[in-house]
C-alpha cells in the first residue's frame, strides 16, 4: 500500500519537478556564462574585486528560485487533496492517519531535497572552476537560506492548501508571508553563516504543520 500511495504521490509532481530540475540547472548555466563573459571581457581580477570588495552577487538571479519551486511542489501535490475533499479517502485507508500525511510530506520534501541537492553541487562545482575556495565557500553559505526557504515554503503551502476553515487559512498564509521573508534577507556574502543552522532547525520544525491542517480536514472542520 505504502508503494502504491508513494507512486501516486510521485505522479502529481514528476512534470513540474523535471521542470523545476531543469530550469534551475539551466539559470545556474546562464549565471556562469555571464561570469565567464566578465572574465573574457573585464578580466579575472575585475571580477573578484566586484564580489570581495563591492559584494556584488553574481548568483543573485537565484535567489527566489527555490522559493517558487518550493511553492510549486507543494501546490502540485497537495491542491489535489483538496478537490472534492479527496484527502478523505486517505484517510479512510487502513493506515495511520497521520502516518500516511507524514508520507505524503516525506515524498514531496525527498523530492525537493534532491532538486535542491542537484543545484547545490551543480554551482558548488562551477564556483570552484571559477572562483576561489574562499569565495566559493561564503557563495554556498549565502544561498543556503534561499533553499531553506524553498523547504519552508513547501512545508507551509501544505498547511494552507489543506486547511479547511478560510478564516485560518488567511492567518496562515499572512503568517508565512511575514515569516518567509527571514531566509531572504540581503546582507553582504556569507553574512548569514551564523544563522544558517537556527534558520535549519526552525524549518525542521515547520515541517510538521501539516498535521494541525489535516485534524481539522479530518474533523470535518469548514
């Protein structure tokens, strides 16, 4: 069962989730081919100089990228559940209610995961071809929290999505839209080293939200 419920879920979001992988691939593509134009055109030391005494982002382009697939996943997924109240015939499985919501987030965030994952190494590898290690390493630490934003985005869109009664469904969605903003901040590079694992720890615990979402969808709430 657990097999059957796992491949549906892979059947909701396998189109936009490609479609994520590829487009993210293909801006982190273009952001170093700018890069390599600068290089060609102003020359290396130009360019470092812009990054370490200037703070410019050559990876800014990026920064709402895992946000909006964040969000994309989880509207795929999860919108669905909604339409005529199909979530309840989840529910009326015999599993464990919350142990079949807890798979229906493991499959989406997995696959998020290895999205995020792929990008992650795909600029890790570029920033080393082209810049220092030093350079490199503040990069990644910069564009943690805008993956992190990606995960809480998904997490939260589940606890929208699903909520039944509107009145919460707006407090919620007003609350992620103040909360979301935090993993955005500017700042110079790698400026959010120190608060990269609190921002990870709080988005772990986010990530259970769904839950209070679907109690109330399975009380029959409206």
């Amino acid at each position: 069962m657990l097999k059957s419920m796992i491949y549906k879920e892979w059947l909701k979001i396998r189109w936009f989730l490609i479609g994520a992988a590829i487009l993210g691939l293909f801006i982190i593509a273009y952001m170093f081919m700018n890069v390599q134009r600068s290089i060609t055109f102003q020359g290396a030391n130009a360019v470092w100089y812009n990054i370490l005494f200037l703070n410019k982002m050559i990876f800014g382009i990026m920064k709402y990228v895992p946000l909006l697939i964040g969000i994309g996943i989880g509207v795929a997924q999860y919108f669905p559940e909604t339409v005529n109240k199909r979530i309840k015939l989840t529910f009326h499985l015999p599993l464990f209610e919350n142990r079949a919501l807890m798979m229906m987030l493991s499959v989406g965030m997995i696959c998020l995961l290895l999205t995020y994952l792929l990008h992650f190494m795909v600029f890790w590898m570029l920033s080393n071809y082209y810049f220092a290690h030093e350079i490199t390493v503040a990069s990644l630490i910069t564009i943690t929290p805008w993956f992190l934003s990606g995960l809480a985005a998904y997490f939260l869109v589940g606890l929208i999505v699903l909520e039944p009664v509107w009145k919460y469904r707006i407090l919620y969605a007003f609350a992620a839209a103040m909360f979301v903003p935090l993993y955005l901040k500017s700042g110079m590079i790698g400026a959010y080293g120190p608060i990269n694992i609190p921002l990870a720890l709080l988005t772990v615990l986010i990530s259970v939200s769904l839950l209070f979402s679907a109690y109330r969808f399975r009380k029959g709430e409206m």
